[in-house]
C-alpha cells in the first residue's frame, strides 16, 4: 500500500484513509450487532460520532498546545505536525471533561453511550491493526488477540450481561491488556505510540468507578 496518494495537489495519507475506513468498519458492526431497537441504534450512533467529532476537535488543539511556538509564529504550519502522544493525551482528558460536564446528570446515558462507542473503537482497532498486518506484514498478534477477545465477550453477553458490565470490562481487559503488553514492548493504538502509565491510569480509573458506583447502588 502506498503512503500516501496525490490528488491534484492535495496529499491524502493511507494511514488516514485506513483510519476512516476502520471507524467505518466499526459503526457498520455496531448497527448490525446492537442490542437496541433501530431508532436506539440510531442514536446511539449519532452520540457516538458526536463524541468522536469532540474528540478530533480536541486533538487538534493538544496538536496546537504540543506546538504552541511554531502555532504562534506561523499558524498554517500547524498542518505540517502530526499529532502525537502528547495530543493524544490532552485530546482524552479534554475530551472527557467535556462530555462529563453535559452528561452530568444523564447517568446511564453515559453508560449507554460509553457501550456504543468501545463497540465501535473495539472494531475498529481490530480493523485497523488488521490491516496493517496485511498491508505492511506488521505483525502485533497480541494487540489483535487481546481485540478479538474483548469483540467475542460483547457479542456473546450483550443480552445476558448488563451494559454497565461490559463497559467496565471492555474497559479493564483493554487498559489490563496493553498495559501488560507495554511492559516488554511499545504499544500503539492506531497511529499513537502510547506510554504504559496511561493504560495504569485507564485500569485504576476504571476499578475506582466500578467500585464507587456498586457503593452508590
């Protein structure tokens, strides 16, 4: 595959395009395999792209904040940086300060919501890594073992587990797996080479929501 193709003068990069097909891939899975009535899954998938646009939006201002200097003296530079880690980072807590400011009082919206998108984030990162593994023989079996594990878990107990359930399993084998990966190897989630503090930070979170919210019911 290509790095990239050129389309008059306008670059367009796989990695890019593989990106967007993998979420597609993604928000097609869910549709078809949601627990929901269609117009639930309609919604949910509208909160979902939502939720992924705030999340876009985010990483390009952690892209401007990683490179504030370059930003203020010449602005359409900016398009030159990819973003990395560091944006990556900001665009996460960004945007689950905001989502967490508008869905303050809808609880099990949140629960619901967060259901539909590692429905989709799941796929989609099997999708991609997928990919990769057929078009650049990058070969990260353990990352695709450990989606494939997590995808099969939510297929098989969507109707007998409750949603809160396997959100914060999806949560913990996912932030568990990759943590433990990060030990003996780089990991990276899509294009982002990620830190192994914070897959710590995603399973502590993880365990202290769950244990809070069994206190509270």
């Amino acid at each position: 595959m290509p790095s990239a193709w050129m389309i008059g003068s306008l670059v367009i990069k796989s990695d890019l395009v593989v990106l967007i097909g993998s979420f597609i891939v993604g928000f097609l899975f869910f549709w078809f395999m949601s627990p929901h009535s269609k117009m639930e899954t309609k919604k949910w998938i509208e909160e979902a792209s939502n939720l992924l646009v705030v999340f876009v939006i985010t990483l390009w201002i952690g892209k401007i904040f990683t490179n504030l200097h370059s930003f203020i003296s010449d602005p359409i530079s900016i398009l030159a940086y990819l973003s990395d880690s560091k944006a990556f980072y900001i665009a996460v807590l960004l945007t689950v300060i905001f989502e967490s400011y508008r869905k303050t009082k809808r609880d099990k919206q949140v629960i619901d919501l967060l259901y539909t998108f590692l429905n989709i984030f799941f796929t989609a990162s099997f999708t991609y890594e997928f990919i990769q593994v057929i078009s650049r023989s990058e070969i990260s079996w353990q990352y695709l073992g450990l989606l494939v594990l997590i995808i099969i878990i939510f297929i098989m107990k969507q109707e007998i587990w409750a949603r809160e359930t396997l959100v914060f399993i999806g949560l913990l084998c996912w932030s568990g797996g990759l943590w433990f990966l990060s030990i003996f190897s780089s990991t990276m989630v899509f294009q982002f080479n990620l830190d192994h503090w914070f897959y710590v930070v995603i399973f502590l979170t993880s365990i202290l929501l769950l244990i809070f919210r069994k206190r509270v019911n």
